[in-house]
C-alpha cells in the first residue's frame, strides 16, 4: 500500500464523509483515536465540509505534527485549538510556531470554503495560544469561487535542495512581498543576507547540540514506510529529500536512535550549510506584536506566500533555528532593519523542478472531535 497523493487524500476524504453520512459504523482513526469523542458520529459533516478540512490541514507546520484539533459544534460552526500531544516544547515551549501553523490552517481552510461555496467568518476565541479553542469558524453559503485555488493548496511543498542562485526577478519579488503584507526580501550577496545565512548555520548548529531539541526531533522521525503508514505524521526520508540510496538504507538500517547520534547530527549540520548558501535571498515576516490574532495573521500569510510559489517555479525553505534559538532570535530585527517582530525567515529561490507533495498527513477523523 502506497502514499496517498494529496490529491488522492482529499478525495478519500470526501467519500469518507458520505459514508458517514449514509450511516455507515464510526470508524477508528489511523492514529489510534476514536472518530469523534465517544466514538460517535456526533454533528454530521458532508463530503464538502470533511474535504474542506483535509485540504486545511495541508498547511506546513511544524516537524509534520499537525497541531491543529477541531471541535465540530454544529455542521456549519467550528472551534479550532491545539492538540496538545502535538506540541514542540523543545523548540516552540511558547508555542509561536504552532499558532502561525493554525493561521496556516485557517488560511487553507477559507480558500477551501470559498472553492465549495461557503464562506468562512472568523473568531478569535483565547489569547492562550495553547487552548483547546483558538478560534472558531462559521460556514454560509455563498457562488463557489473559480480558479485553482485547491490545486495550489494540493501541491504546495516545502523543498530544501537543488535551489539556483539566479536573482529574484522584480515581478516575482513584488507577488510574494504583496502576499506577505508585513515583511521584506534580502538578495543573496547583500550584507543582510549573508547575516542571516550565518544565522541560519550558526542558530542550527547551536540546536543541534542540545539533547532536549534533538530528543524532540528523534520523536517525530519516521523512518521506515510501515510506521509512516501508521503515524501518518512527522518528518520522513522522501520529505527530507533524500536520493533513492540513501532512502533505502535509512528505511532499512537506521531508526529513532540514530537521531541522537554525532554522526547524524553532524550530516544535518553539513546539509544546512549547503542549503543556507544557495538560492535568490531570505523573505522575512513580521508582525506588529505576538498576540493570537497577529500569529494567526501571520501564518495565513505565510501560506498565501507559499501558495503562490510553484507558479512562478520558485521554492521556499523555513530557516526557523534562528527565530527559536537566543542570541539570534534577538538580534534578527535588528540586523535585517525591519520594523517588526520577525515571525518566518524563508530562504527563496528557483528550482528546475519542483516535485509534487509527499508529505503524509492524518485524514480529518483523526483531528475532529464533536462538541
């Protein structure tokens, strides 16, 4: 049994929904939850709504934890919050980045809506960013929206290697800048962008090194294709980018273990290196502060900038150490000389290709509960 392709995903869910809805028996989730709740079908979802969800939680975040946990209220009234079995308290103990992956959601979610005819009106709910009820969603109806707004969100992938270094041309520059809002482009070669490349070594260096982060990245590793299966979350060899020899002897000789091993913390350490030094330059995000709202804010655009990529036969890789780990963390405003608080450094740049998803992700009967 192979990887669902996104596509595949997405469609598997709808069908799921009709059997719900048809009043098929509640199924057990591949991740070893119940359905929802107790087990029962609670609110009725349709195909629509149940797809709705699968192409959201499609946004990147994360390690591949998939943070996000719906409360169904009612068919057309949702609560979003964060799962809190899928936080990273080693590098996010604030969990900054888990609430700009919910922002990510809900950016999928609401063009997702829009596509199947609903719109999606949105409620901040808690100021806890670890709260089981971030935010709540209402659906209405509404003309469906033209165009290939679920394409984009299908094929979005983040991709690590094989970036050009050709410059960033002004009309691609300008699209992503415009989809960001608050944020700024630093060209490869100019002073803020050799800093931050620094950073990005230096900052990943400095968490490689500490046993706590490691230990939380040897938990979501999946290395061989039956616990992937399994898991259906967290970080894999095809997601890392690794050629077909190197997969088959991770596959088949190494496991979790391994992570906290000199040598593999050495070759991640080789790898960003070469990563950091290639491609256009760094798109930085900021926000105005770090309330809910602002993260939230801040991860739906980041999706939108993610969303527009692949078009423009670009690829984009979060350099996330530096916003985790201090000094950086605290010194990345000041060197780029923008005016706000940096949520997303994004090393940019071409690619020849640009190879579809393969990031496995947990169907919506794993992540929805009733209310």
């Amino acid at each position: 049994m192979g990887t669902l392709t996104r596509r595949e995903f997405t469609a598997t869910a709808g069908a799921a929904a009709l059997a719900l809805a048809a009043g098929a028996a509640p199924r057990r989730a591949a991740a070893g939850g119940p359905l929802r709740g107790d087990g029962r079908v609670g609110p009725p979802l349709g195909p629509e709504e149940e797809r709705i969800l699968a192409l959201a939680s499609l946004a990147p975040n994360g390690h591949n934890t998939q943070p996000w946990a719906v409360t169904v209220r009612a068919r057309d009234r949702w609560t979003v919050g964060v799962d809190p079995e899928r936080r990273l308290p080693g590098v996010d103990p604030a969990d900054r980045e888990t609430v700009i992956s919910l922002g990510a959601f809900l950016e999928n979610l609401v063009l997702a809506a829009r596509a199947a005819g609903r719109e999606a009106t949105v409620e901040v709910l808690s100021e806890r960013r670890d709260a089981p009820a971030l935010f709540e969603v209402r659906l209405a109806p509404r003309a469906p929206e033209d165009g290939d707004t679920v394409t984009r969100i299908e094929s979005r992938r983040t991709l690590r290697n094989g970036y050009r270094d050709d410059p960033l041309a002004a009309p691609d520059r300008d699209a992503l800048l415009a989809a960001a809002g608050a944020g700024a482009f630093f060209p490869s070669g100019g002073r803020e962008a050799r800093w931050l490349r620094e950073a990005a070594i230096e900052s990943f260096t400095f968490q490689s090194g500490r046993d706590d982060a490691q230990a939380e990245l040897r938990r979501w590793m999946r290395f061989g294709p039956d616990e992937v299966r399994a898991k259906r979350d967290g970080l894999t060899p095809r997601t890392m980018e690794m050629g077909l020899l190197s997969r088959l002897y991770v596959e088949h000789f190494m496991d979790a273990a391994d992570v906290m091993t000199k040598g593999f913390r050495k070759k991640g350490i080789d790898m960003l290196a070469e990563q950091a030094r290639r491609g256009a330059g760094f798109l930085v995000l900021w926000s105005e502060d770090e309330s809910v709202p602002a993260l939230l804010d801040a991860g739906r655009r980041w999706e939108r900038v993610a969303l527009l990529l692949r078009e423009r036969k670009l690829a984009m890789h979060p350099m996330s150490q530096m916003l985790e780990e201090e000094p950086w963390r605290s010194r990345v405003r000041a060197e780029v000389g923008a005016g706000g608080v940096p949520q997303g450094v994004l090393r940019v740049g071409y690619r020849d290709d640009l190879p579809l998803p393969v990031s496995p992700r947990r169907p919506p009967s794993a992540f929805v509960r009733a209310g």
